[in-house]
C-alpha cells in the first residue's frame, strides 16, 4: 500500500489536515458496551466518520462540511448545531466529535489543559479545561500508545474518560493512519 501523500508530506501533527485513520472503538457505561469498527476521514476542518459493524453493517455516519453537520442513522438525516448532544440523543454516546480529529492526532497545546508528558516529551494524558458554561462534561484522555508511521510519531491506542453528567469510557485502537 502506498503512504498517503499527506503523512508523508507533514513536518509535525499540526500540520498534518487531511488524514484517515481505520480502527475499532469501544463504547463502554455502566450500563452498556458495545464495540465497533471506525473509519475516519479528515480534510482540513472537514470529516466523515463511519461506524460499523464488525459485519461491516453501517450504525452511524457522521459528516461535517461547510453546511454543518449531518448525522445518519437508521436510514434517516439528522443535522444539528449541536452535534455531541444529537449523538447522545440518537445512539447514548457522549462522544466529543469536533474535538476528537485533534485529540486522535495528539494535536494539543499547554495552554488548552493539564498535560503530562513521558520521557520522550510525547502526550501521556490530557484534561482539557473545562468549565460550565462550555461543556458539561470532564474528559481526561490517555494516550497508551504511539507509533511511527512516515516522520510523524501518531497515537495508535486512546483512552478517553468522560465524568459529570455522562460517565463513558471510550477505547479507541487505530489500526491504521493514511
């Protein structure tokens, strides 16, 4: 398979704007687990998520682009101005959609919350900051591990806690990036 121009063309994660990653991701409550495959294609601030079936039978589509946001389910369209409460509505997940095409890279900044680095100066954990008025949730990601692929050091397994008003645990194993 031929690298993808893009990853090979970025000098650094903030750089890299179009990407795709393939993987399985695990929804997990206290009540609730369910584990599909993902498929993620970013252009710029635009993307497309796909969630399937280990059958390969599609659950939700999710499309960001200059007229917003679409979510596909069960055959129907929906489009909101709020898409992680739709996602929530639709399927019980809290899933931070428009934060997690930089959270996937590890695209994150000191100044957006507390990180902690390894020895290698990569992420370890991330808390994003977090007050009322912006989100109604805490989140604290983990980054199990990095991979090389091209010149960029991506993340390959994730681990994202949600506490507050949703309690989630999402595990996020990406088995490719394109």
């Amino acid at each position: 398979m031929q690298p993808n121009a893009n990853l090979v063309k970025a000098s650094n994660v903030q750089a890299l704007s179009h990407w795709q990653i393939n993987g399985k991701i695990a929804f997990i409550t206290p009540t609730n687990k369910q584990s599909l495959n993902v498929i993620w294609l970013q252009d710029d601030q635009n993307y497309k998520v796909t969630f399937n079936t280990f059958l390969g039978i599609n659950v939700l589509t999710i499309i960001r682009n200059q007229q917003g946001i679409v979510i596909e389910i069960d055959d129907q369209i929906h489009q909101s101005d709020d898409p992680q409460q739709l996602i929530f509505e639709l399927t019980g997940w809290w899933l931070p959609i428009d934060q997690l095409s930089r959270w996937l890279k590890a695209d994150i900044q000191a100044a957006e919350g507390r990180l902690v680095l390894d020895k290698n100066k990569q992420i370890r954990e991330f808390t994003p900051i977090c007050n009322s008025s912006t989100c109604q949730s805490d989140y604290t990601i983990t980054y199990n591990q990095y991979r090389n692929v091209q010149r960029l050091t991506l993340p390959h397994q994730i681990t994202i806690r949600t506490s507050g008003m949703m309690t989630q645990t999402l595990k996020l194993k990406i088995q490719q990036w394109r």
